[in-house]
C-alpha cells in the first residue's frame, strides 16, 4: 500500500536563499494566476482557464531546484503553475492567453494547455487530459536509449487519473524501469464529482501505482518542503535508474473548476478550511516568519518585486501585435 | 524503372524489411516496437531478423497496449527518436484514436511549431484470410481528415521500400498502411538505394480512354482489368496516388482531362473512403472535361463479415471494374 510521506524537515536544512526563493515562485504563480483571472474580466482572455490558486506548492516543491531544463515535464491542465516553476518566461505565457505574438505559439493562441518551450523541458500538453500518460512513457524510454540521465514527470489530477492510459503507462514504467516521476495533483474533485464518487481505491490513488510495483506515497502537498523532499528523492532514484515513482500530492482548488463556476458543490466549511489553514503560501510565510528566517517587511519586498515583474511581462504580451490571419496555416509540417 | 537500373525480384515483406533494415542502420535514433516484433518478429514476419540486429533496446515487444504505444511514440520522436510504431492490425488504429488523430499531425501545430514529430506508424490492413469486422479494414481515408498526417498506401515491393524509407526519414508523422494480401507478392526492386517522395502518383498503365485511380491491392485489380478491356481495343490508364496526404492531384488531373472519364477503385468502404475527396476535387477542378459521371466502387456500406466466403464479395473484383469501365465508355 502507498505510504504516507512523513519527514522531519528543519528550515535549517535549507539555505535561506532557498528558502525565499520558494516563497518567491509560489507567489509569482500566484499572482499570475490572479492577474489572468483580471484580464478575462477586462475582456481580453477568454474564460477557458481553470486556476492553480492553492496548490502552487505542488509546482515549487517539485520543480524548483530540483528539475534542470534537460528535465521534461508534462504540466497539468490547473493553472500555469507548472509552467512557471519550469522558468518560462511569464510574458510568453500571457501571450499564449492573449493570442498575441509573444507567446510560446507566435500567435496561435494556447492557455491552460499548448503552451511550449521544449528548450526549458516544457513539451507541451494534451487537451484530452490524461493522454500525456502516454506520451510521457515515450519521453522516458528516449532518454532512456540514449543514455541521458534526463527526468520525465507526468503532472495530472485525480480526475484524469480514471482515465485508461494512465494504467498502460504504470505498466510500461515499471516493466521498462522507465525515469518517470509521476505527481497526481488529488483536489478531491474533477469538475462536480467527488474522488470517491469516481475512484475505485483501496484507500488512495497511490495504491494502484503499488499494484505495478511502482513505489507511491500520499504526502501533503501544501508543504512546499515536504514536496521538495519526496521529489528529490523520486527523481534520485530515476536519475539511478531505479525507476518510475508515483506521488499523490493531497490539495485542494480555491476556486471553481473554470472561472465563471459558481463552485456550490463544495462544502464551505472546508473550503474555508483550505483557505484559511492549509494555504501553501500563507503557512510557508507564517513558518518563515516564526523561525525568524525573514522579517514581514523582506517577504512584502519580495512580493513587491514580483507584482513588478508581472506587470512587466504583462505589458510586453500586451503590446505585441497579434498575428496575420494567415498564422494559421505555419507550421503544420516540419 | 529505366532500363539502366538493376533489379531484384522480392515480395514486399522482403521489401519492407529491407527499408526497415536500411534506414534502422543508417540512423541509431531509430527504435522499432509493437506486439510481438522482437524476436517472434512479428505476426506478419515483416519485422524478422531486426530483434537479432539492432538487439533488444531499440527493437522491443510491448504490451498490448495501442493508445501507450501510439502516445509513446509521439514522446519518443519530440525528445529526439525516430520511432516506427507497429500496430498488428490496422483497424487497431481506433484504439489509439486519440494518439493519431489528435496528437501525431497536431503536436507540432498546436505548440507553435516548436517540435518535430518523426513518428512512422505501420498498419496492416486490408480483407484477408477471414479475419472479420474488426481485422479486416482499411480505415486510412478516416485520417486525411486529420491535418497534419501524411498517410501512404504502397501498391508495390518497390513503392513500399522507396516510400517507407522517405518515411521514417521524413520530420512528420506517416501513417504506412500495408494490404496484406500484398506481403506476399513479388516484383521488381531496385538494386540501388532509391527514395519515393511522398506525393507523387504513379501512372502504372498508360492509357488514353479511362482513368483507373486505385489504392493498394485494387492497383492490381485495376490493372488485371485493363488487361482484359485491352483486348476490347479499350485502353484504361492507372493510376496509383500511392500517398492519400499530400495527394497528388496534378496528375490525376492531368489523366483526367486526358480521358474525360474516371473511376476510383479502392477496398474501403464507398462511403467517405478516398474516392469521396479525389472525386470532389476532380468535380470542383477538372468538371468540364469530363464526358461521363465520376464513378467509385469501394466496399459496401456494412461491417465485414467473417465468413471467408461472404468477404470475397466486398473486395471490388475486376469484373466490377469492367463493367464500370464500360458503361462509362456509353457516354
Ligand atoms: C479526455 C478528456 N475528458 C474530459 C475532459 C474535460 N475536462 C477537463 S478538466 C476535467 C476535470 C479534470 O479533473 P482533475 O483531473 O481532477 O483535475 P482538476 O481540474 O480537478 O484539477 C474534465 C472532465 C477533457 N479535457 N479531456
């Protein structure tokens, strides 16, 4: 059965540049996000978005520091969370959404998936979620044949995680001893259903992964420290060659399933409960604070300079031009 | 074939493996897989010999499992392989729908362009043996549907060497239907080194008062029946488009506007097969050179039966063919 990943974890264990640069990356997806959701109701960004506000946790624990841009991840269809702990430039992402040439699709237009940048590991994502299960197989093996210590990590939530492929790819990972790590982002809801509603389980999803011999976990995964610890070491073991691993990181969305969801299928005490006391940010601040790793004012800063860099990339979307119709027809071949 | 070039006499299992070998030696990024390739080599034996020359890594059995092998292979070719997936049947191709229709012409598009997606998915297809509704079909028509693909459909040993080896060599995703009532059948190959381009008819007959257009195993019905209506002192042309995308329209039309008359022949069904969109473009381009209606003949509009005595009536058979031919030569 899939454990529960527990550790202790003392900030000392961290250099406090780290530590900050965490707190840093989770607030710029944070504030990306938020700033989206403002320019779709300024009318410039269509409402197909489904935000990653409360789980940005499950992106810095597993990316920063830990996967280098040789590494390839499959990013979730629940914000750009992942996109941005992988370091693509947030102007280009803005672009994707606001269809204008900056972005990673020179105009074509991408949001919660289709975004790319292959030079930072990024390979893209399927509009069918789940089909990346797949793919990511197929990422692995490649680095696998041609001897690289290259990384494949598979970002998916609970709902994509009833789809078929996801069991054809645990077979081929465990049969093949393939380096993938994957991380099922488990909200608890796929759009209005229930995990429970829609899983067969033991007790987790982890647990189908241990069915394949595939070592699993559940961990909580609004610990960003908790994160960084059980990744590293899954991507240790593929970076070995020892093989695929799968974490279930436990989270919860702050909001609807898109924008517009008027999110009544959710119980408000536990909502409030996610928001209050289990926000990735808000507890990592509160722990920064308490050990007097930082004081109020260098984390305001630290925000500070992050609304800047906002701002910026977002002006640089804004202002380039948007495509000529004829955008459409690049690019189809190679 | 110019008369200066050296030929062989192989079947086209022994030309396929031919290209597979070639190109798996010219290029180590190359990696083979499917159901039983390795070192079974394959339920149709055309992946023989390849497990015991470029060993187990790069040619390997995989579960059965279409929708991971299709959706792999598509990760294998943006992270630099050149991968050349096998399905065991073709009609299999529904299984990993997702993978070829929504991901192997689009991943390139859809991500701006950013990657190459050099993936050669071989499908066997075609009415052979009593194999039923679900092994029988020859479902390629579905994808020139799907941008993005290009889709070939060898007639001949040579054209399935040439056009296999352009396509593992090509930077996009080929979809390479193989009859298999074609493995077995010889001619003539090259002894040299040779390329097929994808998109380029070839005429198999010259002929100056029917276009024949037909697709794999119906190129050599087609041309059978040519024979025959010869000796009506009726000359048929053939042609053979040997890649449904890009589909080369110019020679087609070309023959057309020489004969004014056509006929598409191919084992897919009538409806919605290839011969619905050469019949459309040859309407929209090349109408008023025609004397008589455009005609097809495909497979009925049913699943295929099992009974290896009822299948023999879905494949268009020669006499079909004639008497098409010459109700098109009343007008
Ligand atoms: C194959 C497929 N089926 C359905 C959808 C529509 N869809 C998009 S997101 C979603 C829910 C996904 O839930 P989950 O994987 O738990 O992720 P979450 O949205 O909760 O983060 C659905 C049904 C889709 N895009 N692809």
């Amino acid at each position: 059965m899939a454990e529960i990943y527990q550790k202790e974890i003392k900030l000392s264990d961290y250099r406090k540049e780290d530590l900050i640069k965490f707190y840093r990356e989770m607030v710029k997806i944070r504030k990306f996000d938020e700033h989206l959701i403002r320019l779709m109701h300024e009318g410039k960004v269509s409402g197909f978005y489904h935000s990653g506000i409360g789980s940005e946790s499950v992106s810095v624990g597993s990316i920063t520091n830990i996967l280098r841009d040789e590494d390839y991840i499959f990013y979730n269809h629940r914000g750009c969370n992942q996109k941005i702990a992988k370091g693509v430039p947030l102007s280009k992402i803005y672009g994707d959404f606001l269809g204008t040439v900056e972005g990673t699709t020179r105009g074509l237009g991408a949001g919660i998936v289709h975004s790319a940048d292959p030079s930072r590991g990024v390979l893209g994502q399927c509009g069918t979620i789940g089909s990346q299960f797949n793919i990511v197989v197929g990422t692995a093996y490649s680095a696998k044949l041609r001897g690289t210590d290259q990384v494949s990590v598979c970002y998916f939530g609970d709902g994509a995680a009833s789809r078929e492929p996801l069991h054809g790819s645990l077979n081929w990972a465990g049969l093949y001893k393939l380096p993938v790590v994957y991380i099922c982002e488990n909200n608890g809801y796929a759009i209005s259903s229930t995990f429970e509603e829609t899983h067969s389980v033991r007790e987790h999803l982890a647990d189908w992964a241990w069915g394949y011999g595939i070592p699993s976990c559940v961990v909580d995964g609004n610990d960003v420290l908790l994160m960084q610890e059980v990744v590293k070491e899954a991507v240790e073991r593929a970076k070995l060659g020892e093989g695929p691993t799968f974490i279930e990181a436990q989270t919860f969305r702050h909001r609807g399933h898109f924008e517009g969801d008027a999110y009544d299928y959710v119980d408000k005490a536990v909502l409030n409960d996610w928001k209050e006391n289990r926000d990735p940010i808000k507890s990592f601040k509160k722990k920064l604070l308490e050990n007097q790793y930082c004081t109020e004012n260098d984390l305001l800063n630290v925000d500070e300079e992050v609304e800047y860099e906002i701002h910026a990339a977002i002006k640089v979307a804004e202002n380039a031009p948007l495509p000529e119709p004829n955008r459409i027809f690049e690019g189809l071949y190679a | 074939m110019g008369t200066a070039v050296k030929v062989k006499t192989i079947t086209m299992r022994e030309a396929i493996i031919e290209a597979l070998v070639e190109e798996m030696e010219r290029d180590p990024s190359t990696v083979l897989f499917g159901e039983d390739v390795g070192k079974f080599g394959g339920i149709n034996a055309i992946t023989k010999g390849l497990y015991e020359k470029f060993g187990g890594q790069r040619v390997f059995d995989t579960p059965i499992a279409e929708t991971t092998i299709v959706g792999a292979a598509l990760g294998m070719a943006i992270t630099g392989l050149r991968p050349i997936p096998e399905l065991q049947f073709g009609d299999f191709v529904g299984i990993a729908f997702d993978e070829v229709f929504n991901k192997l012409g689009k991943w390139r598009y859809m991500h701006g362009g950013q990657m190459e997606v050099p993936v050669t998915l071989r499908l066997p297809v075609g009415i052979a043996g009593g194999a039923g509704p679900e092994h029988s079909q020859s479902p390629q028509a579905l994808f020139m549907h799907a941008p993005g693909i290009h889709i070939a459909i060898p007639s001949t040993p040579a054209d399935a060497k040439g056009l296999l080896k352009t396509a593992i060599r090509d930077n996009n995703a080929v979809l390479f239907f193989e009859h298999k009532l074609l493995y077995g059948m010889k001619g003539d190959v090259p002894e040299e080194e040779y390329l097929i381009p994808l998109g380029k008819a070839d005429v198999k007959r010259v002929g100056t008062d029917v276009t024949i257009i037909a697709t794999a195993l119906q190129v050599h019905t087609a041309l059978n029946a040519a024979n025959t209506l010869a000796k009506d002192g009726i000359e048929a042309e053939v042609i053979d488009p040997r890649t449904l995308a890009p589909l080369d329209m110019d020679t087609i039309l070309a023959s057309v506007r020489k004969t004014g008359r056509v006929l598409i022949v191919h084992e897919e069904p009538k409806t919605g097969g290839c011969g619905a969109e050469i019949a459309a473009q040859i309407a929209e381009k090349a109408l008023f050179d025609l004397h008589a209606p455009i005609k097809r003949i495909g497979s009925p509009d049913v699943p295929i039966a099992q009974s290896i005595y009822l299948e023999q009536f879905y494949r268009p058979s020669e006499n079909q063919i004639i008497e098409v031919v010459k109700e098109l030569l009343e007008y």
